[in-house]
C-alpha cells in the first residue's frame, strides 16, 4: 500500500518523504490551511513558488495531486492543463484532481473534464467519490486514481443516526442502523469500490482519502485500497503503542556499558 501524506503544509510534506511517504494530497481547503498558517506568521504568500516547493519536496515518482477550482468542465480544463504545465516540469509528480461531479447546472462536468485531460494525457484524480458507481465512471475515463471519502460518510452516517462525534473518533466498517444507499460506512465505500474496478481489471488506483484515524488506515489497508492518504497527525498516531514506548524505555535502561562501547 502507498502512503499519501493529506496536507498542503510544507513542513508535514518534508517529514513524510523523511519517513517513505509515497505522494502528497492537497485540496483548496487544505491549501488555505497551508495560506492562514503563512499568513499568522507573517510570511508573504508567494503561491507559484510555494506549490512549486510541494512538487520538488515531494520529488520524482512521488504524486502530488493539485485541484482545479472551477465547476464548469472547459474552465476545469484550463485549469488542469495550466497545473499540469506550471508545475509538472518540476519533478514530474502532478496529479490533478477534478470532482466527480458538481453541483452546477450539469453534474456531468467533472466527467467531461475527466475525459478531455484523458485524451491529452494529463493524470487525473477524480476527487469527492462518495459511490462506487461514481468510482467507475471515472475509471472508464481511465482517471489514475479515485478517492473515495471515507470519513465523510462516516460523518453523514453519524449525523443521521443522531449521534453525536467527533471526527477523530472510529467508526465501525460494518456501520450501525443506517446506510447511504446500501454503503454501510467509508471503509464499506472503500472496500466495494475495490471490489468493483478490480472486477473489470481498471487500472485506475484507490486512494483511501478522508481517514481520521490508524484503525480506519488498517482497515483501508484489509480493504485493497491502493493508497491511504493520511493527515499529518493520523501518521504520528500510526506510529504509537504503549507497549513500544514501555518496550523502548526497558531496552533504553538495560544497555550495559560494554555494548553501548561498540557504538563510541
Ligand atoms: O483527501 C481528502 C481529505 O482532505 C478530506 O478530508 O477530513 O476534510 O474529510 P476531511
């Protein structure tokens, strides 16, 4: 399974590639997290040369997915190929993302963005998938990835069962009480969207997206997903067990001086 490290902050993108992540995820409201933290330290914001940062700090073969901001299928277009030539000369990691679908006037401009960027070969991640049938249109457009938002339905589950959460929490894959549609819960969507490309032998990969925690990455990996596209701190609590800090601190305290003179 790849890891994606889900931040547009540079200094989380350094540490991931410091410790073996796979690509980087970014997405307007991810990005304004990255400008306000600029911004509160009283940085100028430079965007050019700061997504230019990302690509080069992600570094070759290692993807950096980037998204347009329109909803309409031309501007997506445009925007697309403007990403793609900005910034993919870099290291040649750009990805960008286009919704699935959208809530303007016609829900299929997303798709039609998809399809134009296959012919000119631009790679896409269709973005905002909340159904496996959606997951299969855009791999049919030959997308190179699909992000399922996991989290996102565990929320829209939660919140109809009326229970009250916190997004950190887990939530199980077998769900309770409700479903979206016959989806059970994020990693139910992740599992079937798995399930149904590798049915027809898609290239297209799965990125776990919107994980808000280590058990819901475990369960994404049982899943098949390709990737995980992780928080920053999601990482950190990957890292963690009790018995590893008792384990290293019992290790720490029995170095005799003997074996430790090896290391001088
Ligand atoms: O990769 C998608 C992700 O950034 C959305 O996460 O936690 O806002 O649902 P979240």
């Amino acid at each position: 399974m790849k890891f994606f490290v889900d931040t547009a902050m540079l200094s989380e993108i350094e540490w991931a590639m410091g410790i073996g992540c796979d690509g980087v995820t970014t997405n307007p409201s991810l990005i304004k997290k990255a400008v306000d933290a600029l911004k509160a330290n009283g940085e100028n914001v430079d965007m050019m040369s700061y997504i230019r940062k990302i690509c080069e700090t992600a570094g070759r073969c290692r993807d950096v997915s980037l998204e347009v901001v329109s909803l309409e299928s031309e501007k997506m277009i445009k925007e697309a190929v403007v990403l793609y030539n900005k910034f993919n000369i870099l290291a040649n990691n750009v990805v960008v993302k286009i919704p699935v679908s959208t809530a303007s006037t016609s829900h299929y401009e997303g798709l039609k963005a998809m399809s134009a960027l296959q012919r000119k070969q631009i790679p896409v991640n269709a973005t905002l998938v909340f159904t496996p049938e959606q997951a299969l249109m855009c791999g049919k457009l030959g997308a190179k990835y699909v992000s399922p938002f996991a989290g996102r339905i565990d929320d829209m589950l939660r919140s109809k069962s009326g229970i009250v959460f916190d997004k950190s929490e887990y939530f199980p894959e077998q769900g309770i009480r409700m479903d979206d549609n016959g989806i059970v819960s994020g990693i139910d969507l992740v599992r079937k969207t798995v399930a149904i490309l590798k049915n027809y032998g898609m290239k297209t990969e799965v990125i776990a997206a919107s994980l808000r925690n280590a058990r819901q990455v475990r369960e994404a990996a049982l899943a098949g997903a390709h990737v995980a596209t992780i928080p920053f701190n999601v990482l950190e609590e990957m890292t963690k067990h009790p018995k590893t800090a008792e384990g290293v601190m019992a290790f720490a305290k029995d170095v005799v001086p003997e074996y430790r003179a090896i290391f001088d």
